[in-house]
C-alpha cells in the first residue's frame, strides 16, 4: 500500500467513526504489511486493526473490502 493509499483508508475509516492512522508493520518496509493503529505514537499506540475492518465491512449492500482495506466508493 503506498502512503496515498493508506491516508484513503484511514480517511474513510474515520468518516465511519473510527480514529485511525494506517501505517507499516515495519517502517522500513512499505511494501509490505499494514496495520490499523488508533494514533501514530509508535509509544502510546493501540493496533485496531480487527475493529477497522469490521469498520469498513459494516456497511449494507458492499459485502465489505475484497482485499486488505480496500475500501468501495460511496454510491
């Protein structure tokens, strides 16, 4: 996921009410996995990974994301 597509998901993630920052499991490794977090302090962050995606599923008629956190347009 490039960093524009991780600030798309993050953007409708909070427009369904969950506070979220998308960032890679390893920093060093952007091409890799991404994770959900609830703030971008590496310290104080929580992984909300599980509750984005059922987020981003609980929408009626879409059937959810069909990979990782790809999320539909609104209609």
């Amino acid at each position: 996921m490039s960093e524009d597509e991780a600030e798309r998901a993050a953007s409708a993630l909070r427009r369904r009410g969950v506070r979220a920052a998308a960032v890679p499991e390893d920093p060093h490794n952007p091409d890799g996995e991404w994770r959900v977090y609830d703030s971008t302090d590496p310290v104080s962050r929580r992984d909300i990974t599980e509750e984005a995606r059922e987020a981003a599923m609980d929408r009626p008629g879409t059937g959810g994301p069909t990979r990782g956190f790809v999320i539909p347009p609104r209609p």
